[in-house]
C-alpha cells in the first residue's frame, strides 16, 4: 500500500467512528456528501456513474482477496515447515533404532516406545517449570504503572488506571500486549531452562476467548478477551523456542481495547497516542470539518458544550437580551 493510498486513513477512520450502524451508515454519509456537494448523479448518465463506482470497488476488492490469500499461503508454508520438520524427527528415530539393532520388537512398537519416553522426560521439564515459567520481567521490559495525577481536573477518573506502554497496550509482570485500530499483538516469554516445542504449548483461541500455558501446567491467560476477534486470522508462533507471540485480529476496527482480557487491570485509552493524522495535507473544507469533529469529541469526553451546544447557547443568550421581560428561570439548554 502507498503513502498517497494511505494518507487519509486516519481522517476517514475519525469521520467512521461517528457512525454507529457501521459501513453501512458510514457509505451513505459518503453518498449524501456526493448529492450535496458535488454533480456526481447529475452530471453523468446514470449508468457511468454506476459503472465508476462498481470498477472502484471491483478493485479494491480483488486486492483485499489477494492479500488474504498470500496471508493463507504463508500459514500453509509453515504448516508444511512443521511437518517436514516432524517427519525428519521420526527418520531420525527411526535410523537410531536400526543403528541399535532393536530386533525384537516392530517398528511400530520401538516407535511408540521412544515417544512415551521422550513425552515423560518433557513433561517432567514442564512440571519442573511450575507456574512461574512466564516472565516479562525476564525479557528486560517495563511493568505498567498506575497513574497517580492528572493536570487536567477533567481526568481525574483516569487515576488509577494503567498507564498504556509504547504499543498502547500493557505490559504486566507475565505478558505484555500492544495494539493498533486492526490488531492485538500478544507476547508471552517462559523463563524454562529448555527449548520449547510447539506441542509443549497450548493455546486456544475463540470469538471473545483466550487460553494460553504450558501443557499440563496453569494456564496463563484463560479468559474473555477485551473484543471479538476473527479466529481465521488469528495466529500463533513459538519464537526463539521460549517466546509465544499471538496477533489477534479485531473484528471492530474503529475502537482501542482498555485491557485484554476482562480480568486484566484497566488501562487509560485517553492516554493512547495514535499516529496523529497529517491535516496540513487536506482541502480547506475538509480540515475545517476534521478539527471541528476533533474538537467537538474533545468537549463531550470532558463533559464541556461542543461548538454546535455553543451556538444555541448564544441564540439563547440574545434571545434573553432582547427579551429582559420574560422569566427564563426555568428554562433547560440540552
């Protein structure tokens, strides 16, 4: 995706969260300001403008359904990684056996054998491992903290609340997560004295669910997450043998999770620091628009009129100058 492509992102993502019905509303807006600001329907016949808005979606449909098939490519080579991978362990096996001269048994059995032991020995390292096998502090990062003071009397509801780490997520004493509007990055590190497989992990991940550990030991996440996710694009990977790094993929995008899971310490999304949006690059128009709607957001969050309640309100005001006689003690601005 290019720079140009992707320079309104932000602008349209502010414009979108406005709209609670979703894509749906969020189109029609974008259809209206066509009818009322411009001769898009007027100006051509009617099957050329279909046609123009059918090409455009075409396309940009066909580039979503190849990315998703490259993300689809990319798990079905690691899959054949991991069998290729199982099957050279098991010729390995295999060669050790013969090298020994086991006779007496099939190589069925011998097979069967090995594995037994092996899976006893690793699950004796797991046990060893106990349940503080996970460690943030190991991998040199810093705990989230609380924060203690605000500036602005209309934060003090944020006292208390985590303070978001770098990746506007949190970062505690077992895990550590970031985020954007898309995606969840989830990373576990185990402080174990082995090099883990990927059969020595289990994670289990649902629509709002997470469960992740160590076989047969405590899980150490096992809860509901912030969001729902789409379990399809959801992945898992075993890094370095001792780190698990999950991305989850959030099926609302307009929205910044204040933990991940329900049982997790809330963090402060007013403290979240997204890319700020370049509105020296748009029109006139649409910039005034933008900071109004920025503004506007920054009132209601703080409980003060938006410009639009600052207007009535001045209305009201003349109105009462003008009107000295009248008794407005009664009367409610909403």
């Amino acid at each position: 995706m290019s720079a140009d492509e992707a320079q309104f992102d932000n602008v349209l993502l502010a414009v979108a969260e406005k709209h609670r019905g979703g894509v749906p509303d969020f189109l029609h807006t974008l259809a209206s300001f066509l009818r009322r600001k411009t001769d898009f329907y007027t100006g051509a016949k009617q099957a050329e403008w279909e046609k123009l808005l059918l090409d455009v979606f075409r396309k940009e449909s066909q580039l979503a359904m190849a990315a998703h098939e490259e993300k689809v490519k990319v798990r079905q080579a690691a899959q054949r990684l991991k069998d290729e991978k199982e099957r050279a362990e098991r010729e390995a096996r295999q060669k050790e056996m013969d090298d020994n001269k086991i006779c007496d048994i099939s190589d069925e059995e011998a097979a069967a054998i090995i594995k037994e032991e092996e899976d006893k020995k690793r699950q004796l390292l797991l046990d060893g491992a106990g349940g503080d096998s996970a460690s943030v502090t190991a991998a040199n990062e810093d705990i989230s903290k609380p924060i203690e003071k605000v500036e602005d009397e209309t934060e003090k509801d944020e006292i208390g609340k985590l303070k978001p780490n770098a990746g506007n997520g949190c970062t505690l004493d077992k895990y550590m997560w970031t985020q954007t509007l898309q995606e969840v990055e989830l990373k576990i590190p185990f402080n174990v004295a082995f090099a883990l497989r990927a059969r020595d992990i289990v994670v289990s991940i649902g629509k709002k669910s997470l469960k992740v550990g160590l076989k047969g030991q405590e899980p150490i996440i096992d809860g509901e997450l912030c969001g729902e996710v789409k379990q399809e694009e959801s992945v898992w990977v075993l890094q370095d043998s001792k780190t698990v790094l999950i991305t989850l993929e959030k099926i609302n995008r307009m929205n910044w999770w204040s933990r991940l899971v329900t049982t997790d310490p809330e963090i402060s999304t007013r403290k979240i620091n997204p890319e700020p949006s370049k509105l020296s690059d748009l029109d006139g128009e649409t910039r005034s628009m933008v900071e109004k709607m920025m503004y506007d957001q920054r009132q209601k969050e703080m409980g003060l009129p938006t410009s639009e309640d600052r207007k009535k309100q001045d209305i009201l005001e003349k109105f009462k100058q003008q009107h000295p006689e009248m008794d407005f003690s009664k009367c409610k601005f909403n």
